[in-house]
C-alpha cells in the first residue's frame, strides 16, 4: 500500500509538472513558482512515507534500498528542480538568478514541505497501511540522536560533502549522475540517519519534523537550516 500510494505521488506530479510547463510558459513567476513547489512535495511526502518504512525488516536494508531507489527516482523524474533551498542559493550567489526569482523558489519549498506533511498526516489518518497505525500520535520523533554540537557539525559536513559532490558530478553523463548523487545520499543515510537524520535540507526537515521545531525551535533551525546553509556557502567560498 505504501509503496502504491508513493507512486501514485510520484505520477500525479509529473502530470502537474507536465501541465504547468504547457500552461504557464508565458508567466515565468507563477511556472518556476509551481513546478518547484510540485518537486518539492513529490521529495518531502515521499519522504514521510519512507521514515515509517525505516523499521521494516531486514533492517537497515530495506530502508537503504527504498532509499537509493527513490533518490534515483526523484533525480529522473523531476529535472531541472532544485527542492532545497540551500540549491537554490548557488545560483542567488553567483547571479544566475535573481533575488526575486530565488526567494520565490525559497518560498515554493516550504509552502511545499507544509503541504506534503498536511497531506501525509490525512493519508495516515485512514490508515490504510500498517505502518500508518499510531503515525499522528508520535508527536515530536526527534531525529537529533546526540548532543546540539555534534549534530550540527554533522550536518555541516553532510551539506559539504553532498554540494561538493553535485559541482565534481556536473560533467558526468546524467543517466550515471543521478545514480552517483543516490548512492552518495544512500551512503550519508547509513553513516549519519540513526544521529541526526542526515537531511541537510531545510525544506525536507521542516516536513519530517515540524512538531520538533515547535517544540525546539532555536536548536533544531540551527542543526537543520543553518547548518546545511553555512555549508552551502563554504563550498562557494571555497570553489
């Protein structure tokens, strides 16, 4: 059921991202606006049906595989779209794009994190699956396994080494691309996903764990959003 319900995720975006780009051509704001919105809900309410999947045996395989798959899955199909805002400041700081367009995208994620855990939390109210049984009631899951410190510093290295890794992957064919980034991310999961979640992407964490933010606002937007930004902006200081 889950894995049907993620697909079904996955196709009525490509229609939307297909409809938008004959639709809107003529309105550039309003089409970046949607098709980022769209790509990034495809990533967090894939993404919140996969963290109740993390429990499924064998334990950590199926979690990793779902992982790398669905990383190859994104990459393919939802092309040209950044989902993380930290992406989204590259071309903000070499003037590839403007302020106005940048934040629009900025906004797009979020609006779009909001709207995929909303629409998540609906679908685990049916409860049509069995890891949906008891999903509402966990409140603040907090992935932060470790002191506010070494989480940060995880993330930060995270973020680095994943941005790093996109720049030294852009000349390489994309069909081999998109399986590279996923196994780097399957490979960041497994290292660092039982510490802190190893997100390091603002938008994404803000929908895996809104609960937690509410609750612990200045630690989590420090691991969670500053940390995967400060390492953004390290690798363009740097290269």
């Amino acid at each position: 059921s889950s894995l049907l319900l993620l697909s079904g995720v996955v196709v009525t975006v490509g229609l939307c991202r297909r409809l938008a780009r004959r639709r809107l051509r003529s309105r550039p704001l309003l089409f970046a606006f949607l098709v980022e919105m769209f790509s990034t809900f495809q990533i967090c309410a894939c993404t919140n049906e996969l963290s109740l999947l993390g429990n499924v045996e064998p334990k950590p395989h199926t979690a990793l595989t779902l992982t790398y798959g669905f990383t190859v899955l994104h990459g393919l199909s939802l092309a040209g779209s950044t989902c993380n805002p930290c992406g989204t400041l590259q071309p903000m700081w070499g003037g590839g794009t403007s302020l106005r367009m940048g934040g629009l995208k900025i906004a797009a994620q979020f609006v779009a994190a909001v709207l995929a855990r909303v629409f998540m939390h609906f679908i685990w109210s049916l409860e049509m699956a069995e890891p949906h049984l008891g999903a509402l009631s966990q409140g603040c899951s907090s992935p932060m396994q470790t002191t506010e410190m070494q989480a940060f510093c995880i993330e930060l290295l995270f973020s680095v080494v994943f941005q790093l890794a996109v720049l030294q992957a852009e000349s390489v064919n994309p069909k081999y691309r998109v399986h590279l980034i996923a196994l780097l991310i399957t490979m960041l999961v497994y290292a660092g996903g039982n510490l802190t979640g190893a997100i390091f992407n603002p938008a994404l964490a803000f929908s895996l764990h809104a609960d937690c933010f509410y609750d612990k606002f200045l630690s989590y937007s420090l691991v969670y959003w500053l940390a995967p930004c400060l390492g953004k902006f390290l690798i363009l200081y740097v290269f």
